[in-house]
C-alpha cells in the first residue's frame, strides 16, 4: 500500500468566511508523486503538472487536487463528507499504484470544453446567484472544473440536461 495515513485540515473559505462550504486538505504522510500519472490515466484529470507533479479533476460535485504530500478538496458540508471522499481517493490512489503494471501512465490532460457552448445554455440574466458577477464568468469557471450544472439556479432542467450532456466527454458533468 501507498499511501496509509493522512491528517485532515478543515477550514472555511477565505474569499467568503460566510459560505457553508468548508475547505479540506489532507496531508499524507507518505509521498504519492509517483502514483499521479496512473490516477490521471484512471480518473482522468483536466489539469496534470509534471513538475511537481499533480492532477486535478471534477467528482463528486467537488473539485479535487492530488499533489504529492497533499490532496485538496474544495466545497464540502462537513468533515464526514471531507472524510469520505479523501477514503474514497486513498483506495483510488492506492489501487492504480498496485496495478501500475497495466495502467499506462499520462500527464496529459483532457481536453477543456469552450466557453461560449456553455454561455449559449445560461439564463444570461447575471442574477448572481451562482456567487460569480455574470454568467460569463460562470461559464468560464464551469471550463475550469470549479462550479457545475448545479451551482445556476435558474437554469432551466431541459437546458441542464444538454450542459450535462456537452460536459460528459471532459468529465466535468457531476
Ligand atoms: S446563477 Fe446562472 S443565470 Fe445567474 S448569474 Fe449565475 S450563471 Fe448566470
């Protein structure tokens, strides 16, 4: 096994102390540097650094980062959800490192979808209530894997349903 133990941090969001989300690192005590090109082949990261390497992708409805000593995770309820996903990673990380023998390893990443397919399905009323000033900043931040379908309100189901169905191909559509 990899990785066996981590300590977890729990904090609240810098930009906005108000949120509801909570922020979590978890920091390994064992170094997974090796293992992240095989996570990237399994998961399918939309951002992958060779140096120092790291890969981050969309699951779960929560942006995750894999580094080398640490993995972060963004927008979480609480430490039992925190607790979970970084288990859920943990077992990940460790079973593309036992079959490392079969996993071709990547640093490449996936391709990003465009910014302006996903404009054309936005309300377009920058009404804000995805925490961003416009819904072009939204969607540019749906490109980046930080908000999904689920942070627009308004937007309308038959209109989610088609974001959901361009953003699959690029893992972004939990
Ligand atoms: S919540 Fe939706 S409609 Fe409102 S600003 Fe954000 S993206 Fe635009």
């Amino acid at each position: 096994m990899l990785l066996e133990t981590y300590r977890l941090e729990i904090f609240n969001s810098k930009c906005n102390p108000g949120a509801m989300a909570v922020h979590c690192f978890a920091h390994l005590d064992q170094d997974v540097s090796e293992a992240i090109p095989y996570l990237n082949t399994v998961l399918g990261g939309f951002n992958v650094t060779r140096e120092p390497p790291s890969v981050t992708f969309r699951s779960q409805g929560k942006l995750i980062t894999v580094h080398g000593d640490k993995i972060a995770i963004n927008a979480l309820k609480d430490e039992t959800e925190a607790r979970k996903i970084v288990e859920w990673l943990k077992r990940e990380i460790n079973e593309a490192w036992d079959k490392r023998g079969e996993i071709e390893p990547s640093y490449e990443s996936l391709p990003r979808p465009q910014v302006m397919p996903i404009l054309k399905l936005l309300p377009k009323t920058n009404c804000r209530q995805c925490g961003e000033p416009t819904c072009m900043v939204f969607a540019v931040s749906v490109t980046e894997g930080v908000k999904g379908v689920e942070d627009c309100p308004p937007l309308t189901e038959e209109n989610q349903k088609k974001l959901k169905e361009y953003l699959t191909p690029f893992k972004l559509d939990f």
